[in-house]
C-alpha cells in the first residue's frame, strides 16, 4: 500500500520535483532574452540623452532668451500658496504696498518697521507707514536673489532680524517675480529700484538708505547706485553685498548647475558668451571702480552657489578703485556656522556687524 502523499513512479523528491536540465536551460535563456530586450531601450535612453546634453549649449546660443529663464527663474513662485497681499501671517511690523515703477509695471512690496515701533504699528494703514519712514531709523531697500518671492524663508529671516535691529525694510518682487508685473530684464530691475528709492527718500526724510543686495540681487544693487551717481551724481548712503560675484558671466562658470558643461567643448562661447546675447551683464566688478558710497560684502566660507573667492575679488577691486579704503570691508563666515548661500541672515551678530560698519561711514 502506498502511504499519503506518495507519488508513484516517480524519481523526484517532494512535491514539485526538481527542474530537471532542460526546464534550466529555458530558464536562462528567458533571463537572456529579458536583458537582451532591455539593451536596445537602454542604448536608446542613453543616445536620447546625449542629443540633449549636446542640443542644449546650440538652443542657448541661437535663443539666449531661454537662458535668461535660467537666471532670473522667475517662473519658481515658491513658497506656495501664500498670498503676498498678506504678510502679517508671517511676520510682525510688516504691510503689504505696490507702486508703479513705469507704464504697465507695478511691483509689489513690504515694508517692514523697526521692532522698537512695533506696538504702536498694530493696526495702523499704509500712510502711517510711509510717515513712519522719516523717523531717523536707517532704512534698507532689500533686493533679493533668483527664484521665488519675497515671502521665501530666508527673506522672511532677514526681515525679521533686521527689523528687529531697529532698521525699516522696503522688500520688493522685480517686475516679473511675485505679484509684480512685468517681465524681466537687468535693465527693468534698475528701473524697479529707482522708482522705490525715490518712493523711499520722498518720504524718509534724513534717515539713511542702503541697497542691501544678496545673490543676484548684488548686481541689481551696484547697477542701480552706479546709476543714481553717474545719472544724478546722487550717492547711496551704502551698499551691502551678500554672497556676491563679481559679473554673471564669472558667476555663471562657477555655480553648480553648469558643471556638466564646463567641460564641453565651446563652453565659454556657447554658453558664458550667450549671457551678453541675452543683456544680461551684472557687472559689479566695473561697478564698484565708479561707487565711493560705504561698501560691506558679506560670504560665507561654506557658499556652494557662488564661491567666497569671488566675493573677495570683488573687494580687492573695489579697495583697489576707493580713493578712501576704509569705506571698503569684507567679513567672512566660518564654514562651522552652516551658513550656506543664503542663511547669513540667520547669525545673530549680523546687525551689530553692519550696525558698526555703518558707524565708520
């Protein structure tokens, strides 16, 4: 009698049996024909991609528009979802305004009011504000960096530490940027921040006024004071640099995301030399041998966008061009404070270091 479970006749043990030589042949050449069938679609993602990494420099040449989207990254709103109308929901002392600069833009802006003002500005509208504006504290005209808006997390810092320094904030989003009008264009931004300083000193009386520019912003600050002095022979009462290079195209061969190209062939030509095609220039090395207005460049040691080197060859030129070298300093941040490209503003000894820069004036 068989026992349960027993099969008969057979040679396999357990239930299935083992594959015997031919089932293992099959098996292999299945697995062979899975990889074969991958290589072709392989080889032609790869191809793909190599038609695009070599399209990409010829586009940019023969449409240096498009590499303006790249600078500007105008089209990056971030932060989501936060209406710019309002933004007490982020921060105190703090209205929303928007002003014309010329037919068809107008810029959207924030006025943040010193802190010691802050009680007293619970409630009030934006004529309070602007009267506000003469009462003896320094005012800083900020002028940020690529990509997103004024709302971004890093301004929101700056405005807070700096409004609680004691210093009124006039934040604003270029035309094209936020909830600004208008499309963008190194020479519009000027344009942009012009009409704010005029804004500005109509209603500030002898309070001083900085441009304090951070990243891209650094070149919109030296082309608007360089502007107002030779235009108006008018100079700024300061100009504050954060993260700074000294002109986009030296900028654009150092930030990260042309490090797939710096080894192209035609790099500079197809790329560095379209910036000029698309009126982009930035030029702050030429800018500051023209400016004698108080001059702070502020980087840190651990900036992985724009390398500190740059910042300080942008000092060199500008000692070297001040008839008057004090009115020049460069402070570094130490890589151990985690500072980065855009966190200067989170060091709490910031408003005391220019608080006594602004003191040598």
């Amino acid at each position: 009698m068989r026992r349960r479970g027993e099969r008969s006749g057979g040679h396999g043990h357990g239930g299935g049996g083992d594959s015997g030589p031919g089932e293992g042949k099959a098996g292999g050449a299945r697995r062979e024909r899975g990889w074969l069938a991958w290589c072709p679609r392989l080889r032609t993602l790869l191809l793909d991609l190599l038609l695009i990494y070599i399209s990409v420099p010829f586009l940019i040449r023969l449409f240096p528009i498009v590499l303006t989207k790249f600078v500007f990254l105008n089209f990056l709103s971030f932060p989501f979802f936060v209406d710019l109308r309002r933004p007490e929901l982020l921060l105190n002392n703090t209205i929303s305004l928007y002003l014309p600069t010329e037919p068809g833009v107008t810029v959207g802006i924030w006025h943040t009011v010193p802190g010691s003002r802050g009680a007293e500005a619970q409630g009030k509208d934006q004529r309070w504000y602007e009267e506000a504006l003469g009462d003896a504290h320094p005012v800083i005209i900020y002028l940020h960096g690529n990509g997103g808006t004024r709302a971004a997390s890093h301004r929101v810092q700056f405005l807070k530490t700096m409004g609680a320094a004691d210093f009124h904030i006039l934040a604003l989003d270029y035309r094209g940027y936020g909830d600004s009008s208008g499309h963008p264009t190194e020479s519009g931004f000027t344009t942009d921040v012009l009409a704010l300083y005029d804004w500005a000193k109509a209603r500030s009386g002898n309070s001083s006024i900085l441009f304090w520019g951070h990243s891209l912003g650094t070149g919109i600050a030296t082309n608007t004071a360089r502007k107002l002095q030779e235009e108006r022979g008018v100079q700024v009462d300061a100009v504050v640099l954060e993260s700074p290079y000294t002109n986009i195209r030296e900028a654009a061969a150092h930030i990260p995301i042309t490090t797939i190209y710096r080894q192209f062939p035609g790099f500079g030509y197809f790329i560095l030399d379209s910036l000029a095609l698309g009126d982009m220039f930035f030029p702050s090395d030429e800018n500051v041998k023209v400016l004698a207005c108080p001059l702070l460049i502020l980087h840190a040691e651990d900036d992985a966008v724009l390398p500190p080197h740059l910042g300080r060859k942008l000092f060199e030129t500008a000692r070297d061009a001040y008839k008057d070298k004090t009115k020049v300093k460069f402070i570094t941040f130490p890589e151990k404070l985690g500072l980065g490209h855009d966190y200067i503003s989170f060091n709490p000894e910031l408003p005391t270091l220019v608080k006594d820069f602004l003191k040598m004036k």
